[in-house]
C-alpha cells in the first residue's frame, strides 16, 4: 500500500454565502420554464442549446438534451436527468455522455455522472460519482472504472471552526479500478488568519495481479509521484485563492444574474433590465 499526504491553505467559503448560492441556484432552475420542450429563463430569455425531450419539467424522471448543431435535434449521446428534486429532501442530478475511444472509433465509452444535495434551505450531505464503462473488447475493464465522493457539510463548517473538530474527515472518496483501489480523505482545519489549512491524504491499494507489483511501483516512482499530485494541488489552490475571494463578494442575485448570462454565451439583459439591475444581483464570498 502507497501513502499520500500533502496540506495546502485555501480561502475560506463562508457558510451564510454557500447556503444563499444553493437556495439560488435551485431559485433560478425553479424560475424556468418550457414551451414545446423549449427552455426560458425566469426573464423570459429562450435558452438555446437545450431541450426537454421526456417527462415533466424538473420532476422525477425529467430528461434533457443538447441540440446538434449541425443536424439541430436532440443529441442522442449526451442527456441530464432529474433524479431528484425535494428541497427539503434530497435533489439529485444525472449526466450521461456517450463517446468512441480515442485510440479505437469502433468501440464507444459511456461516462455516468451523478451528484445530489440533501436539504436547499440547510444543505447537510452532498455527493458525487461517476462511472465510466467502455465496449472495448477485453479491455474493457482496463478502461473503465468508478469514482465516489461524499461530503458532510455540518462535519465541514464544524472542522473549519475553532471549536471541537469531528472525529471523522468531512470529505472522503474512493476511486476503483481493476487494477487499483485509491481511498482519498479531506480534512480542513482554521489556519490563524482565517483562512483553511486543508489536508489531502490518499492510500493507494493495487488490486488482482497489480498487488504484488505496487511495492516495486511505489519505490522505483513514489517520490516522483508524490511530488506530481502535490505539484497539482498547488496549483488549484492558487487557482482557488485568485478566484473565490472576488466569488464571495458577490451576493446570489448577482450570481443568478451571471450564471443566466453564462447559459445564453454573455450578457444580454432583458428588456428594461441593465446588466447588473436591481432584480439581478449576487454577493458570494471566498478566501
């Protein structure tokens, strides 16, 4: 077994803001509508690109599409699915994307993604997984693999406090493949001027014929390794650290407004509304 542990210091994503942006977010999918399987924005903008071809709008079971540009239908290898949608319960979301394999166009892969929230108004647990599966032949199974992450919201804000921190990591996950198993733990804690000490930790298991050779594998290129996934973590917390404190001073309308302008490819306020009018603002906070 492989061991990985390396400690980065993010800015700080305030609980009041977070909790706003979901309620927003939920605010502004509520606020569309459907003609003919056509969606509108809350202000009355067509939204281009997408349609819904099966169900009730954003019920259980509703199926969304992108349009083909060149044939101008529905794509038949990508789809969003409501799996979900109970704002005091659980709200969940499935994406499905089918494509060939670079190396092989005769055999197609199919990546499956889900994630849900339980609770809009107090987001408590949130989850992500994704399974990706290929025709490969008999090398499928070397293709494929799943990906599970599970984060305890209370555990989260609870450990980025300085009161009493849980007894286990608010984020965890699990990424399996035939030939390997990765347990990965997320562990945040208050760094003396404000901002989030977080602890990444990984252990590396090789699984079927893989398991005897991992010790080889971990002393010929572990510290090469190590040194990769801590490069990498580096650089998205100062990605994170050049984009989330600009982020959360920006309110939820503001965000709604800017995720509106986003989904039409850029800003074109609705008639008798300015860019960043009164009924469109948001204020989110990171550091």
């Amino acid at each position: 077994m492989a061991r990985f542990q390396h400690t980065v210091t993010l800015a700080p994503v305030p609980r009041r803001w977070f909790e706003s942006c979901v309620a927003t977010l939920h605010d502004l999918a509520e606020g569309t509508d459907v003609e003919g399987g056509r969606l509108t924005l809350p202000d009355g903008r067509p939204l281009p690109g997408l349609v819904l071809t099966e169900g009730r709008h954003l019920g259980p079971g509703a199926r969304y599409r992108p349009v083909n540009e060149e044939a101008g239908e529905p794509d038949a290898d990508q789809c969003l699915t409501v799996l979900a949608r109970d704002r005091r319960g659980e709200t969940a979301l499935e994406v499905v994307t089918l494509d060939t394999l670079a190396d092989d166009p005769a055999h197609r892969a199919r990546l499956v993604c889900a994630l849900g929230l339980t609770s809009v108004e107090r987001p408590g647990k949130a989850w992500l997984s994704a399974t990706l599966r290929s025709d490969g032949g008999k090398r499928a199974k070397y293709l494929g693999g799943t990906g599970r992450l599970r984060l305890d919201l209370g555990r989260w804000w609870q450990a980025t406090s300085h009161g009493r921190h849980p007894s286990r990591a608010p984020l965890s996950g699990t990424l399996t493949h035939a030939l390997v198993r990765v347990s990965v733990t997320v562990v945040p804690r208050p760094a003396p001027d404000g901002r989030w000490r977080v602890t990444v930790r990984a252990r590396v298991r090789g699984r079927s014929f893989a398991r005897p050779l991992l010790p080889l594998a971990t002393a010929l290129l572990g510290r090469r390794a190590r040194r990769a996934g801590a490069e990498a973590l580096e650089r998205a917390a100062v990605a994170w650290n050049a984009k989330v404190p600009a982020l959360v001073r920006k309110d939820g309308e503001r965000l709604s407004a800017e995720l509106a302008d986003a989904l039409l490819g850029g800003p074109e306020p609705a008639p008798g509304v300015g860019p960043r009018g009164s009924a469109r603002r948001a204020h989110t906070r990171i550091e």
